[in-house]
C-alpha cells in the first residue's frame, strides 16, 4: 500500500496543470511563451494573475494531496517526506511532459502546508521578503528553500524533516540552474516585467 501511494504521489506530482489550464483557457502550449515554464511565474508573465491563481493552487494542491494521502496510510515521517518528495520531483519531472515541468515551488510550498503551518510560514515570509526587496522571484525561490533544512532544525523536527529540507533545497536549486545563471549576469526577468 505505501509503495502504491508514493507512485500516487509521483503520478499526481505530474499532472501539468500550466499546461493543461492555459491551453483550456487560451488555446496555446505556455511552453512556447515567457521563459517556456509550465509553471504559475511564466503563467502570470504570459497572461497575468487570473490564469496564474489557479495554476498556483492546483500545484500546491498536489503537494499538500500526497503528503495527506501518505499519512492517512502511515504516520512513519519518512513515508509521507518522501510522498511530498516525489509530487515535487512529479512537478519538476512530468511524466506526461516527457519529464520536462516546472520548478516545483509552489508544489513545495503544498507539502509544507501539510507538515508544519509555522514552517511554511516562515518561507513564505522570507519568499515574499527577496521578493519585494529584488523583485526576483527566482531568488526568494532559491533562498526561502534554502533555509527550509535550517529552520526545520531550529524547530527541534526529527533528522527525516531535516534530510527532505536538503533534498527540496537541492531539487529546486536545480531547478533554477538557468535562472541562477541569468542573476549572475544581471538578465534575469524581475517580477511586473514580461518575457
């Protein structure tokens, strides 16, 4: 049963909804426009924040579904860390896209809803901090993940919590490799300007 749920939480991780919504609404593949990421960012560059909300819901949605649905089958932390791991890494590695998705930050943001309320709080605070200071939404990516493992100790969370902070800091990082590129040389794309 638990190995079905993580392949659940996999599969459920994969469902495009940038894709699946902008061509429902307008009719065009996202992958063709902006930066070419199925992603709730490109979503609000392309065609502004009323196609964007819903994409960010339904993407934190699938992180917050497969971490419950993990729990609901086991209260071992490690089972349902690596179900919120894995509708991530869905996310970010779409099967249905030829493994080619998004950046999974708002499916992270999904799974920490699901473990702590204080935790995500404090990412998003910090997201929305780098956001309004830089106005790159990359950055406040980068860094909010990048104190997850940090402030998962600080909150006395068992070593499990710890090691899945790495891990969705090193998915995301990776994720952002272009992006991180683009910041180094100044041509990153800051939040309000499109393309």
């Amino acid at each position: 049963m638990v190995y079905l749920i993580l392949l659940v939480a996999y599969l459920l991780g994969s469902l495009p909804f940038g894709y699946i919504l902008t061509r429902l609404l307008h009719g065009k593949d996202i992958r063709d426009f902006g930066s070419g990421n199925i992603g709730a960012t490109n979503v609000l560059r392309v065609y502004g924040g009323r196609s964007a909300l819903p994409v960010f819901i339904l993407d934190l949605a699938k992180g917050l579904v497969a971490v419950l649905l993990a729990r609901a089958v086991s209260d071992v932390p490690t089972v349902y860390l690596t179900a919120g791991f894995l509708a991530m890494l869905g996310h970010s590695f779409p099967i249905y896209l030829k493994f080619k998705g998004g950046k999974a930050v708002a499916t992270s943001i999904g799974v920490l809803l699901a473990l702590s309320g204080w935790v995500t709080l404090i990412v998003i605070a910090c997201f929305l901090a780098i956001v309004s200071l830089t106005r790159y939404v990359s950055l406040g990516s980068i860094i909010s993940m990048l104190i997850l493992a940090p402030v998962f100790w600080l909150l006395g969370f068992e070593l499990p919590y710890i090691l899945f902070g790495f891990a969705a800091a090193i998915l995301v990082i990776v994720r952002h490799h272009e992006n991180i590129g683009r910041l180094l040389k100044g041509k990153e794309s800051k939040l309000g300007r499109k393309g």
